[in-house]
C-alpha cells in the first residue's frame, strides 16, 4: 500500500453507508495521508496490528471483533463471542492468537485459524470473569504471559496456555487503564487514572523490583 509505517483511526465519512457509520482508517504515519478505509458497524474502540502489519484487529461497542487483510482491505475474520464493548485487543507475538478484554469484566483469547475462542480467563475463586471493568490487556513478548488491567485498580497477570491466574499486582489507586510488558518481558508497566505510572517485576507476585 506504499505506507512502511501505518497507523489506524476511527473516524466518521460523510456519505458512508447508514450502518458503516464509524470506519476505521488506516493513514500513512509520514504524511497522515489515508490508505484504506475499514467498514466496520460501530464505533471502534481497540485497534491492534499483527507483527508483521499484515492483519488488523478492530473492536468495538458491538462486541464484534474482525480482522482485516491490510493490504487489500478485506474483512477476514469475524469473532463474535463477546456481548459487551470490545476494550482492548491484542495479537499474539506469533500471530496465531488473539486477546481481547470485554466491558463485562472477561478475559478472552481466539485461536485464529478457525475463529473459535480458545479460553475464557478466570480469577482463582473459579468465577467467569475479572473483578471489575477491565480495560486493557496484553501479552509478554514469548506469548506465555497475558497481562490485564482492570476498574478495580488491579494487574493481574495470566498463564496464557492454561488461561489461570498467575498473580494480583496491587498498588494502584483509581483504575488501570493501561498496560505493557517490557520487551524482554522482565517488567511490566502500567497507567491509572490515580495519575502514576507504575513498573513491575513481572515474575515477582508483589511486583516489587
């Protein structure tokens, strides 16, 4: 598509059909030049490239994920499990899986070749779902760990093959709304609406460094 590093919007077109209101586009980072416009049905809320940037996941207050052919603009997937606003989205270090955190508080991930989720994560009490609005999600840099960020002030991180709670990072004083693993997954960062960013020792429990 001519365009080495690309990022991706939600916007409204004029003129766009009365039920793809809110398309996401994607633009040439260099000279903010748009490149293709993805329909999608509702207001996006999460947007994540793979590694590659050869797909695109899109999310939204439909509670519909799809993944998208970057250079064509085809609609390639659609993931449809989720009955709440799609938060956050994320591909796997590999490609082959996707996470996705959910308005209700639930943790997902998706096997993409066949679209079918694999896990939904649970808290140690064995209860469907996270304590809490969960706002943000992503995955360590092997793919083994997923880490999500919730209204309740809290991390908690996620064996990624059994989909169990590994550890609670507690420190935070309003919500999560943010966070990452470092690039050689030794550390995590996240942001809050207590007005700090905090980093953790991601192998530790009490994430002291």
């Amino acid at each position: 598509v001519g365009c080495s590093k690309p990022t991706v919007v939600n916007a409204r077109i004029p003129g766009m059909p009365a039920d793809y209101e809110t398309p996401a586009l994607m633009l040439d980072a260099a000279t903010g030049n748009t490149v293709l416009i993805f329909g999608v049905q509702d207001a996006v809320r999460s947007v994540a490239f793979n590694m590659d940037g050869t797909q695109l996941a899109t999310g939204g207050t439909d509670g519909i994920v799809r993944i998208w052919d970057t250079q064509s603009g085809e609609e390639m997937l659609v993931l449809k499990q989720q009955k709440s606003w799609i938060n956050s989205i994320t591909f796997s270090p590999d490609g082959t899986q996707l996470a996705t955190c959910a308005q209700s508080g639930t943790v997902q991930l998706w096997d993409l070749a066949t679209g079918q989720p694999i896990k939904t994560f649970r808290t140690d009490s064995n209860t469907i779902g996270i304590l809490g609005l969960t706002i943000n999600v992503a995955f360590s840099p092997d793919g083994s760990r997923i880490v999500s960020g919730s209204s309740d002030e809290t991390l908690k991180v996620w064996d990624a093959q059994t989909g169990k709670e590994t550890f609670t990072l507690k420190g935070h004083t309003d919500r999560v709304t943010s966070v990452a693993f470092s690039p050689d997954g030794s550390r995590i960062v996240s942001g809050s609406w207590d007005k700090t960013l905090r980093v953790w020792d991601a192998q530790s429990a009490d994430g002291t460094l």
